[in-house]
C-alpha cells in the first residue's frame, strides 16, 4: 500500500518513547550496577521516579517504546510495531507555523508550536512489557485494586518531560519504517476523566525557548562579600565556586549599573568564594562605580562577531537545553556559509533574558526563519533568500483539490518603512527603546504611501542589539521592504495523499485560474509554505503559503579553474559561467551580467 494505490486503508498509530533504566534491579558486579535490594513484589518499574538506587540510575539509549492504535488497527500485525494497546480514541494536532522574515504579526517570533491532543480510554492491563520484573511479583496487575493502565503509568513515569511521542500515518498493510511519522515531546498528561479517559498533550522542541522554560545568562547566586570603590582591581564575591560553574574563568560580570570584565577567577579554599582579579571597570561603556557587601554580581553572556549558526545553536542547545540531536546544526552551517556568511552577530546580555526573545531578534535582524520540522524530528534553518534550482508548479488541475483555493490579501503585514535603531550608546540600556543607541537607518518606498498606491504609511521598527554594520541594517531593511512594501498575500489549498510530501518552507510555483493578472492571464509567482496540516490523515493535508517571490533565482559565479560550461541541458541552474570577450558561452548562448 501507498498513497497511490487504489482502496488504500489509512492508519494511525502513537508511540510513546518511555525512558528507562539500563540496569536491571539488584544486579551487580560489586562495582557497577544497580545496588538496590528489596522482595520481587518491591523492585522498581526500571523509570527514575520508582529508581531505588538514583546514584546508579543509568539511562538506557533506547527508551521503551509503548504503541498504541484504535482497536481494529491493534489486530493487526504491524511490522516494527510490537504490541499494539488498542486504546487510542482520537488524534488531533495543530500545524507549526514558520515566521517567513519574522513580520507575521500572527506567528509571532518563532512562529506558533506544533500541538498535539491524544485521546486515550483508560483499562485494566497486565502489565505486559512496562513492568520488566512482572512475572515474579504476587499481585495480579488486573486486580481492579490495583489500578489501571494509566493510573500506574501516571505514577511510575513522573517525570515526563522526556517523553517523546510520534504519531505513525501509513495504510493497512505497510511497516512502521513506511508511514510518515510527526514527533512531540510530551507536555502534560490531563485524567483520567469521569468517562475514564486520559488525555495527552505534545508539543514540538521549540517549546523549550518561551519565556518561562529558558533564560540566559542562567540567574547567578553570588554575591560581594566586602565593599569596593570604583577603581579596586579585584574583588571576591561569595555563595558560589568555580568548582560548580557558576561563573566562567574568564569573562564579564554586571553589578549595579556596571560591568566589570576579569581575567582570572579562583575559588578561595578557606569558603565558598571567587576571587576575581585582572578588573577593567566600567566595561563596555558602562561608568565604574562603588559597590556595597551582598550586592549580586551577574555573569553576562557576550558574542563577538560570532556566525548567525553559532549563536542560534548556543542559545538552542546550551540556554534552551534542547539535545543537539534535535539540531541540524550541518544543514544550518551549510545555509549560513551559503547565504548569511557577511553577518556577524554582537551583543553583551547582562541579565536573565528569554531564549524566545532572542532567538526571534535575530531571526528578524538577519532575516532568516527556524522551525521544528515534526516529520524529520529536526530544528531546521533557512534564509529569506531566492532559489537555486527552480521549484515544481503546483496547479488546480493536477494538484489542488477543487473547491480547497483561497487568496487573501494581508494588509496588517505591508512593510513602507523600516526604522532600525543600533549601536546601543550601554550595553545595559533597554534594547527597546529608541533613546538607547547611537545611530538609526531608514529604508523607506515613499511612492507606495502615496494616494494612488496604499494611500498610508506602515512602519515596521527594529532595535538591534545584533547588528553594528551599517551596510547589513540596510541590506535587511532593503529586503523587508522590497518584500513587503506591496501588500503581502497568502494562500491557503488542499492536496491528496499523492503530494504530501510537499512540507513546511518548501518553495513552489502557482498556476491557478484564481491567481491571475489584470488581462486574465495566469500569474506564475513563487510561494513558501508557512504551515501544514493533515486534515485527514493519510488522505489530505491543507496548507497555509506566503508570496515570496520578491527574489529571483541565485547564481553562484563559477571560480576560476573550475568546470567549463557543459551547454544548457546539463548546466546546474544555479551555475553562472564566465563569458569569453564577446560576452559569450562556448555554445554561442549569452553569459550573464552583473548590473
């Protein structure tokens, strides 16, 4: 079965990815293992909450995998999918949403989260496959006294927040490994009701960056423990140790309205103090000053002309916690090297601030969007840029279902002016507020304010804290502007099963009798899909697209030695070959030009 062929029966399947232990209770070789002793009816369930030796507990790298389905599908066999619980009742999710050039004023930031809502109806169970040690305990799991399925799932796996859950969409008759899959990480867990049933709630990684889960710098504890005027050149500071990373041995640190750089940082043997010694006071132009016994010293996090993936994987992974395995840290420096290689980024952050705010500032500034991708379970990057190789047209004849088309303008997102305020006179001022830097840059389109165009203005303001060179702020504002100046539209379509593997950002063409120009004719424009979402799942999927044809096709001029232009059938589309003196290629076409 495929999505092609005729009479094909969808499915669903959920797996929860449960983490465990890797010991087994009680075993072993007097150095290693698990230390733990009891009777056979009081060993653990092999998760961290029910662990009864925790200095031991060693997670396994592959974690319990607990399928579920609706009852007809858990009849059957599934290959890759052993012992199917058939007490799924619905599944429900709700589409991530890329922020293309962070100007959406509905996918704010990084856009909105990729959801998921699982129904599950609650029953008795053996146990089977969650208890490792079931065999040997006395009770008898179907006792009704002895809970059910989720009351004991519930209690053993108390913390969650590694869970995973993939949702599997294929047909009767395929293997796991074959169906599409999409994966959450579990959120909160709400039952079991009054009609005994359990819901589930996922959400997708990027979850980890809104303001309550992560901050950076991480608040520190310490604090001065004697007095210093506004010239000392060391200082000791109190409640923290080197030993326990709570500051860096090199660095900048905020107390007050100043920051103080350092060379050199030592615990001091005789108690739980730092001494810091090599201090440039008023860093950063901030003024020195006098500070007083138990005022809190705060380690700042500073990026010097650091590359866009660098950060973005600092601020992911370090300050967001989010495993490096969700990162496609490769592809990232791939599109960054390709298209946003002249940014360089520059901020000192002198106190806790939102991985979530940041992440969106950037993403803004440089323009360019992330987003969890759920199919390939991958934190992906890409700029707002032109095409290599042309995309494929999408039409309302071979494509879109009939019926499924609709165009709206979005006036609230047109972009005449955009106002960009940078080089922050402190780098402790407020980075919202205009009165806070040095400079400003305008890129204004004037004759689209005008009467006879939109008749208004519409100002987009940024305040960089990233950005010092002037030529990339006005690079950015140049692309907002000729991307947006003319009022933004977006397209939501239907497809079947056939093209579903179209997914968020992908770039296509349109033709469709609805998108035309004012003779009537078929407009051939290019669009990116900002969000999609399985309507019926292993059937039709509905998307959501935004005009993103404001840039043309990229061309990379070929260095000298490389390949000789192989004629237009085999040229990659991307290739722009060098001329001979009369301008021309080696079959008599017409080399580019650079205007």
């Amino acid at each position: 079965m495929s999505e092609t062929t005729p009479g094909r029966e969808p499915i669903q399947i959920v797996e929860l990815k449960q983490p465990i232990c890797s010991r087994e209770f009680g075993v072993n070789d007097e150095v290693t293992g698990c230390f733990a002793t009891g009777t056979a009816d009081t060993k653990c369930y092999n998760t961290r909450f029910t662990c009864q030796d925790t200095a031991n507990f060693l997670l396994d790298a592959t974690p319990l995998s607990l399928f579920f389905s609706k009852g007809k599908v858990a009849e059957q066999i599934v290959s890759g999918a052993t012992y199917i619980i058939p007490s799924l009742v619905s599944v429900s999710t709700a589409p991530a949403t890329v922020n293309y050039a962070g100007t959406s004023l509905d996918a704010k930031g990084l856009g909105n989260r990729a959801l998921c809502n699982l129904v599950f109806a609650d029953h008795q169970h053996t146990d089977s496959i969650v208890d490792p040690y079931v065999s040997g305990r006395s009770w008898n799991p179907l006792d009704a006294s002895r809970g059910t399925f989720w009351s004991r799932w519930m209690v053993r796996n108390r913390y969650r927040h590694n869970v995973l859950i993939v949702i599997y969409e294929g047909y009767e008759g395929e293997a796991l490994s074959a169906m599409s899959s999409r994966t959450y990480f579990l959120e909160k867990i709400s039952g079991i009701d009054s009609n005994g049933r359990v819901t589930l709630t996922g959400k997708d990684v990027l979850a980890q960056t809104e303001k309550r889960e992560a901050q950076v710098p991480a608040a520190s504890k310490g604090k001065l423990w004697v007095d210093i005027d506004d010239t000392q050149t060391n200082m000791t500071v109190t409640n923290a140790l080197m030993a326990t990373f709570d500051y860096t041995v090199t660095g900048t640190v905020r107390i007050g309205d100043e920051l103080i750089s350092y060379t050199g940082a030592t615990d001091n043997v005789a108690g739980d103090t730092i001494n810091f010694t090599g201090l440039t006071r008023g860093a950063n132009d901030t003024t020195a000053e006098a500070h007083s016994f138990d005022d809190g010293v705060q380690q700042c996090l500073i990026y010097t002309d650091e590359a866009i993936d660098t950060v973005i994987n600092d601020l992911l992974n370090v300050g967001a916690g989010i495993d490096s395995a969700w990162l496609d840290t490769a592809a990232w420096a791939t599109e960054v090297g390709s298209y946003l290689s002249l940014y360089k980024l520059f901020a000192v952050i002198s106190e806790p601030t939102s991985v979530y705010d940041l992440v969106s500032e950037i993403q803004q500034q440089v323009l360019f969007y992330i987003w969890w991708d759920e199919r390939d379970a991958l934190v992906k990057l890409k700029a707002v840029r032109g095409f290599e190789t042309p995309p494929a047209t999408l039409t309302d004849t071979s494509n879109i279902l009939a019926g499924s088309f609709k165009l709206v303008d979005l006036p609230r997102e047109r972009v005449s002016q955009v106002w960009t305020y940078y080089n922050l006179r402190s780098q402790i001022d407020s980075v919202a507020s205009p009165d806070s830097y040095n400079n400003q840059y305008v890129v204004a389109d004037l004759e689209s304010e005008t009467d006879e165009l939109y008749g208004a203005s519409s100002l987009k303001t940024i305040f960089s804290r990233w950005l010092t060179n002037e030529v990339l702020i006005a690079y950015t504002g140049s692309k907002i502007v000729a991307s947006y100046s003319t009022m933004p539209q977006q397209i939501t379509f239907r497809m079947d099963a056939k093209d579903r593997a179209y997914w968020l950002a992908d770039d296509f063409y349109l033709s469709h009798y609805m998108d035309v120009d004012s003779f009537g004719e078929r407009n051939l424009r290019k669009w990116t899909i900002t969000s999609a979402e399985e309507k019926v799942p292993g059937e039709i999927v509905e998307y959501s697209a935004i005009i993103s044809d404001a840039y043309g096709q990229i061309r990379f001029i070929m260095a000298g030695g490389a390949a000789d232009y192989p004629g237009y059938a085999s040229a990659p589309a991307k290739n722009c070959y060098i001329g001979d003196s009369d301008g021309l290629l080696s079959d008599g076409a017409a080399a580019g030009t650079i205007s």
